[in-house]
C-alpha cells in the first residue's frame, strides 16, 4: 500500500475490514509520514514493513504481487512504474497523471513488462456501468449525438490547505499535478462520458478536440471551476460542467443522447434509466450500487494472473489528454473576484452567488457559460487532440 494517509487511509481500512487475512498478506507500506494515519498502531503491532519511499522497499528485498497507489497526483506514474519493473501488477488510483506524456509512459511501462495496471475510476469496474456500456458498443441504441455531465461540489478553505499541492500547476518541486476539479475530484465524470462510448471493454473514445471555460475563485493556482465541450472521432459532442466554488451542491448527473434513445442518471431517478425513442423504459441500477472499493477487490482476485482489467491506462488516457487540452484551451484562468466572488464565513469558503443555477442552465441548453453571455464569462480557443501527445509548459497563472 503506498499512502496510507487521504484517500489512502480507506483503501487500507477496506482491506483490513473486507479482505480475508489468510487470503492476502499485507507485505509492506509505503509513505512517508506513516505515523499521521490513523492505522499506524496497527501496523506497529502486526509488524508490517513500513519505508517512506516504494525503491526503500524493494531495496530492503521485499517483494509484492500487487501494488496500490493512492499517492498524490504527481507520484501516480513514477511509483507505478517502480513496482511494474519489480514484477508487481498495479492499482493506481485516478487520474492515472497530470500530463499525457506521463500517461502514455505509464501505458509503455505495463506493456514492457508484461504486467497490468489498473486506474481507479471506480464506476468503470461498477456493474451498472459494464452493462450499459455492453449494450451501446453493440449498438442497441444507434449512433451517439451528446453526452454531457454536471457535478457541484462545494470545497473549502481546508480542503485547498489539506496539502502542498492543492490547486496548484506544479508542486514546489517542479513535478506536474495541474490539479483541478477535471483532473482530481471530478475526473471520474469526464472519464465517465469517455469510456461509455470506447470502442472495446478496456477502451475509451478518442478525443478530437476541446474547448474549454476555466474560473477561479479560491486563491489558487488553477481553476476551480470548468465547463467544456469536446467532441470524438466518432462524432459525439461531450459536455462536462464541474465547480468546487458553487453556494449548493449537485450530486453527478449525465445525460446520454442516442439516435434511438436517451440515457439518464441522477435526474429524476437516482439510477441509469434507459428511455428508447418507442417508448420503452428501464433500468441499469446506479454504478453506486457496487461498493467503492470494488476496484480493489477486483486488483486482487486479478494479482498475478493475466486478466486485463476493464480501465487500464489505454482507457484512462483520454481524460487525460481532455484534462491538458482544457487547459491549453485558455490564456490564462479567468478570476472570478468582485463584484462576482461571495465569502461563507461560516462554512469558511468561496462562492460565486448564482453560479450553480448558471451551470445547471448551460447544461440544460447544451450551452457553455460565454453562449448565455453570462457577464463574467471568457471563450476559450478549439483545441486539436489527435496526435496529443504532449503538454507544453504552462503560462504564467
């Protein structure tokens, strides 16, 4: 387990609440402030190997089937591939990097050593979503037109203080972590609409292009807030709204337009509901109904054997590659300040007064926020993501 502190702290009290101990053995733990997680005694007393560094471990002679990474953003593809290169198959958590070269060397890293690595976008592995993605890629619902997803997520002072790197381009080393709602909390929407349409079990759509509205309203390097819209190489329209700097909060929702039918989540219904365009109508179950932790379950029934997982990086690379094109799409991150920014004293955060009903219409009317001419709204620029394979420098914030 490498990090055990965050979101790290419940991959390991899953293990030690759901995982059989005479199944699997926990062979070591990897961070480097082990003693701030609440698990630290009990890795005291069962005597587990702890190293502030994942080459620690396998220097000192110890050897795993399987890896979870659960690290920031910026460890995700070097840790990664220390433990690929030392025979382990991989678990690491979303998104799979910050920049796309990162990715695809993460991609090239599992290929050359035989080994899989799994991304942690726990809806992938959820069985509500397999089965609808079953049934479009054979094409029971016509050709696809737009998909498009909302999520609001209220996010603090804390939250941005949590750590070092929160809403930052760059940590204060220089490594990449472009951290933003598309490319940490939310990313799992954007992937969502992507691998729904991948052309394979374990494939995502390919992005052609993107343009995006970034805003920022916390004192930040990068953008709490995004709308954006992109299209495929096989013709679909993606839209994706998604802010940490809203007065409410809208759990995740998607809408999916087929030529035969339409597909959707969150609203009205707390589940996938199929409407075709004859009139039928029925359910796939909510990709909550399985437990968040499927992934890690799955990682080990799957350890040392030669069975794909359904998100690897082939799969996760597509948000990706949106993530950095979002990101080219703009000069430079808008700053919502006054007269729009708001502060919660009590809830000791920052907010846009109507910014929430103004993404619930742009997603209603398909719109970005410039389309309605919302005062305080900036175009972006199209960007070209065939042949992506690189994220330049970025400008100044």
């Amino acid at each position: 387990m490498v990090s055990i502190g965050g979101y790290g702290y419940y991959y390991l009290k899953t293990f030690f609440d759901q995982v059989r101990p005479e199944r699997v053995r926990l062979a070591g733990v990897v961070d480097p402030y082990p003693e701030n997680s609440g698990h630290y005694p009990r890795l005291m007393a069962d005597r587990v190997p702890v190293f502030s560094e994942v080459e620690e471990f396998y220097a000192a002679g110890h050897h795993a089937d399987l890896a979870v990474i659960s690290s920031p953003i910026q460890f995700h593809v070097p840790q990664s591939r220390m433990a690929l290169s030392h025979g382990a198959d991989v678990l690491c958590d979303k998104p799979i990097a910050a920049v796309i070269q990162d990715a695809d060397a993460l991609a090239g890293a599992a290929r050359f050593t035989k080994r899989w690595c799994m991304i942690g976008y726990q809806w992938s592995f959820s069985r509500a979503i397999q089965a609808l993605k079953a049934d479009i890629r054979k094409g029971n619902f016509g050709r696809p037109r737009r998909l498009k997803t909302l999520i609001l997520w209220p996010r603090d002072d804390a939250y941005y203080a949590r750590n070092d790197w929160a809403g930052r381009i760059k940590d204060t080393r220089g490594r990449w972590v472009l951290d933003s709602p598309a490319n940490n909390a939310m990313a799992h929407y954007l992937h969502n609409l992507l691998y729904l349409l991948g052309p394979e079990t374990a494939a995502s759509a390919r992005p052609a292009d993107v343009v995006a509205e970034l805003y920022r309203v916390n004192p930040i390097e990068n953008f709490d807030t995004a709308a954006c819209r992109l299209h495929t190489t096989c013709g679909a329209e993606l839209l994706f709204y998604a802010s940490h700097a809203t007065a409410s909060e809208q759990q995740p929702v998607f809408q999916l337009e087929f030529e035969n039918a339409v597909i959707c989540f969150g609203d009205p219904a707390p589940e996938i509901i199929v409407q075709t365009s004859q009139g039928k109508m029925w359910p796939y179950g909510s990709p909550e109904d399985d437990p968040q932790f499927k992934k890690l379950f799955d990682a080990i029934d799957a350890a040392g054997t030669d069975n794909p997982p359904v998100c690897g990086p082939e799969a996760a690379r597509a948000q990706c590659v949106c993530a950095n094109g979002m990101q080219e799409s703009v000069e430079s991150i808008e700053s919502l300040a006054a007269p729009y920014a708001r502060r919660d004293e009590i809830n000791k955060r920052w907010f846009v007064d109507g910014l929430d009903a103004a993404l619930r219409e742009c997603y209603r009317r398909n719109a970005l926020p410039s389309e309605l001419n919302l005062p305080w709204a900036r175009p972006g620029k199209t960007v070209d993501l065939l042949g992506y394979t690189h994220y330049p420098m970025p400008r100044t914030p």
